[in-house]
C-alpha cells in the first residue's frame, strides 16, 4: 500500500469565532489528602511549581500554578517553562532560572528553607544560573494568537497572580474563579 500524503499539513479550523469552549481539567495521577505527601515529584516537568524543584512542602497552590502553566498553553499552544539540561539538577536549575524571569527573584528567605539550597543556590542565596529578570508581558503572546487586548491583559493579570514563587503569595481558586 502506497499513500501519497498531501502537501497541505495545515490543521483545519475546528472551533470558530463565536463558539463558546468549555473545558474541564481532570488529572489525579499523584492526587493526595492535603498534609500527605508521598512523592516529591507531584507534577509533569512543564507544570512543576517552585516548591517542588526545590523539595518544600506542598499543598493546594502548587495546583494553583500548574494551573496557570495549562491555561497559558491551552491559549498559545506553547509551554510557559521548557527546561533544558544533560542532569536532573541542571534541568530543575534551569527551569527556576526561567520562574525568575516571568516572577521575579526566589525570595532569599524562601531559598534558604530548601533541602536542595546547594544544589541551586550560591552562598548568598542568589540562584547559581540567572536570567535577566524583564517583565514578562503574555498579554502581547496572546494578542498575537487574535485574543483581544482587554482579554489578554485581563489573562495577564491572572496568570501573574498565579504563578508567585512562594505558594502562600498565589492567588487561591475561590478568589481566581471571581478574577475579573
């Protein structure tokens, strides 16, 4: 059997303009009762929150920022954090290196808190692989992919209270449902 495939790879159109999408978000894999925490691994590299790279303690925020890891893929079909490294360390190094971009610097208080403080942090808590810390605007992301601007600022402003690097500073659910 011999299929010539098509020149045309091109995805047809499958919602349009005026559809209203509704989605659910479902995954339980690592699903716990809060204050029991088995794993330290508890979510896929590309939604991993800061608390897990740098083996603290974790509970409902670190959903939070998973959260806003899926939303901002399902808006640009792209992921937010994209690690790079040969090692497991290099890999969680370099993608706090990327949450210090879009979040700002880790905290040196919270720094110091992690088992892992040496693996990823010089002796004045500073990580040991810096980016330039820019304000990182997803609004123009989502502009270009024909979001509205008033929609991708109101996106913006979300994601930004959603992805904290110290979980206590996150925006809870309850108060991200009412985000207006």
């Amino acid at each position: 059997m011999n299929k010539k495939l098509s020149s045309n790879r091109s995805i047809p159109e499958y919602f349009h303009k005026d559809d209203v999408i509704s989605c659910k978000i479902v995954d339980l894999g690592n699903a716990c009762f809060e204050g029991e925490q088995y794993t330290e691994d508890i979510q896929t590299r590309q939604y991993r929150c800061p608390e897990t790279l740098l083996h603290m303690p974790y509970s409902f925020p670190a959903d939070i920022w998973s959260a806003a890891c899926v939303i901002y893929e399902l808006l640009t079909g792209a992921y937010l954090f994209q690690s790079e490294g040969e090692t497991e360390i290099l890999r969680d190094l370099d993608q706090l290196s990327r949450f210090e971009e879009i979040a700002g610097r880790i905290p040196k208080e919270y720094a110091q808190q992690s088992p892992r403080r040496r693996d990823f942090f010089k002796s004045d808590k500073s990580l040991k692989l810096q980016r330039v810390v820019k304000p990182h605007i997803f609004s123009k992301r989502l502009m270009k992919k024909g979001i509205s601007q008033k929609e991708s600022e109101l996106v913006e402003d979300l994601l930004l209270k959603m992805l904290k690097i110290v979980p206590e500073e996150r925006i809870t659910a309850e108060i991200g449902r009412a985000h207006v």
